[in-house]
C-alpha cells in the first residue's frame, strides 16, 4: 500500500526537481504494477503494445500543449541536453558551413564547444563580460550560417529572454530550463530541445521537437544514434528509449493539459515571480544579481548584502522545511527555482523567512 506520510518540504532544487504530487503518486503506483499488468513499469518490454501507447500519447501531448504544427515530429532520448548540444551540429551544420550563438551562461558555453568540434561556430553576442547576469540584445544574426542557437533560460545565473530572437536562418533553442512554462510559437523554430528534469519529469529523457524539413541537408554521413530523422522514422525506438522518464513525462502533460494548460502555468508562474521578486527589492538585506528586465521567473537568484550573515539566513530557511535554496557552486549566492509544479505557498513560505530574517537583522 502506498502511503505518503512525510513532512512538507519546499523544494527550490534546480533539477531534478519537483514535480506535481499526483505525478508522483500514479508514477509509484505503475512501479508496483503499471495498468494492472501485474509488471512493473520499470520492467515492461518497450516494444509492448501499452508502452508503444505511452510513448504515442507523450509525444502527441506535448505537440498538442505547445501549440505545435501537425508536421512537426517529437523524440524522446537519453542523454540529456548536454548530448543535444552534440547532435545539433551533427545534424543542421552543412560540411564546411557556419553556425551562430549567443553566449549567455554556462549551458551556452558547452554548447558551443560541441559545435566547434563539427565546424566553425561563431559567437555573435555574448553576456560573460558581466558575469551572464544578463541577456545581450540588438545583435545582429548573420544571413549565411546554418542555424541560429540560444539558451531560452539560465539557470545558474538567472537570466531568460524575454523575447525570442528572429532569424532567416533556422532557429534551435535549448529550452532545458523553461520549456512549457510560457507561451511559445513553436513555427518560429526548426528545433526546441530540452532535458526533462526542469518541467517536465524526471532525469533521464530529453525532448527533441522538430520540422522534419530542416533535416538532411548537411552533407553528413550520421551515425544512427545521432540522426534525428532515424530516431523520429523509428518512433523514439531506434534503441530502447527510456521508458520509466517517459512514462512520467506523459503524466506531467496530462497535469498541464488538466490544469488549463500554458494560458494557465503562464498566470501561475508569473504570480510566483512577481512575489519572490517584490521581496528582494524591498527588502535591504537581499540584492538581485541580474538584470531587473532579464530575470528568469524560473530561477530567481540573489545574494545577502552582507554574507557574513549567510549561516543565520541558512539555518533559517532550513528550520522552515525550504530546500535546495543555495547557489551554483560556481557562483554562491542563493537561487530559488520555480518550476512549473512549485506551488505559490511554498514561495510565501520563503518570503516569510526573508522577511523574519529581515526583521531580525536590518
């Protein structure tokens, strides 16, 4: 018998992350016997006609939610983000062609890197000459690359564009971090790919969402495992795909769908934002590190103005069940991710320690 008897915890992780208590509860549920099959979900064949059903209502889902076009196909891989950053250039770089990027963090860098290992990847913004505290903007994206490559949301530095970059090159978007979070036109895209363990599940699976006609013109000679086209012909089953994170991620659509949706997650987390934000502005003792108009209504990081004071904050925070609240390692600070299934009690349940710890040391 399932229980879930434990303690309320606010979970601020930056991923894996939380995710929607009736997710969890059908998920555990199909651990121990997944549709009454008397199997495990964690043990089912994924070539059996009720995964081969899962996978199917996943992909038509998030195809459905995003408001994407019918032609447009979706995989689901392993691998994370971080293996999306490789197969990009290995399928939208032509032989002897150029791609543009836009530097704002961390998860941009490696992208790059990946990309200069398949050809010439040229940086035409970057933010690292502020610490990526915000987003560049006015640039210019050249008319003869291949693609164009940003990082809708940073998650270590807590910045997001709040306005997507057009191009009349084909667009790819690394949505790791905000993906089904806010309105998205999908067209506008040859590719949005994402790790799912921000929005929409658990480690281990990531999105790719496509326009089939923009593959196929490089020039490359693929391995399968890096060909989306054999990926999306094989219906995310070229190799055993991973069947545990899928399953969970059609949960958390159906959540969404359940909930109203991106009209209704959009109102949600913009609420959760405007909250936490208007504590760290009026409060003295808490400064923002980015850019007011880039901050990120995922990750919201800030820092103490004096951090000789960070072990009471900490104990603080820590005694009223909030977890996962401390910066990037490479960074400090503190950093507060509100995904799409963190409730606006467990923010106020922040707001209120900032504004206790404020009372007792302003």
């Amino acid at each position: 018998m399932l229980t879930a008897a434990k303690k309320k915890v606010h979970n601020y992780s930056a991923g894996p992350c939380i995710l929607p208590p009736e997710v969890f509860e059908k998920a555990a549920q199909a651990v121990l016997d997944f549709e009454g099959s008397g199997l495990s979900i964690l043990e089912i064949s994924h070539r059996s006609k009720p995964f081969e059903a899962v996978m199917s209502k996943a992909q038509a889902l998030l195809k459905e939610i995003m408001g994407a076009p019918d032609h447009y196909q979706v995989v689901f891989l392993g691998g994370g983000a971080s293996m999306g950053f490789h197969m990009v250039p290995q399928n939208y770089l032509r032989t002897g062609g150029k791609a543009a990027y836009t530097n704002t963090g961390e998860w941009a860098t490696r992208a790059i890197k990946e990309a200069r290992l398949a050809g010439e990847a040229v940086v035409v913004a970057s933010s690292e000459d502020k610490n990526f505290n915000y987003i560049p903007k006015g640039h210019a994206i050249p008319s003869d690359v291949d693609y164009f490559h940003f990082t809708s949301n940073n998650t270590i530095f807590g910045t997001q564009y709040k306005d997507f970059p057009k191009a009349e090159v084909p667009v790819i978007c690394d949505m790791s971090s905000d993906i089904l979070s806010r309105p998205v036109n999908v067209r506008d895209f040859a590719l949005i790919y994402a790790g799912a363990q921000k929005n929409m599940g658990p480690a281990g699976a990531t999105v790719y969402l496509f326009d089939p006609g923009q593959l196929g013109k490089t020039g490359r000679k693929l391995s399968p495992m890096m060909d989306l086209k054999n990926h999306a012909d094989k219906g995310s089953m070229y190799n055993t795909p991973p069947v545990f994170p899928v399953y969970v991620i059609m949960l958390t659509l159906e959540w969404l769908k359940g909930i109203g949706g991106i009209p209704e997650i959009t109102k949600r987390n913009t609420a959760k934002a405007e909250l936490l934000y208007s504590a760290i502005d009026r409060l003295p003792l808490f400064t923002g590190t980015t850019a007011p108009e880039d901050r990120s209504q995922m990750n919201a990081t800030f820092v103490l103005s004096d951090a000789s004071l960070e072990p009471a904050f900490d104990a603080l925070w820590k005694e009223a069940g909030i977890s996962g609240l401390r910066g990037h390692r490479s960074v400090g600070g503190y950093r507060a991710s509100m995904y799409n299934a963190l409730p606006i009690s467990s923010v106020q349940a922040l707001v209120d320690v900032m504004e206790d710890f404020a009372r007792k040391n302003g």
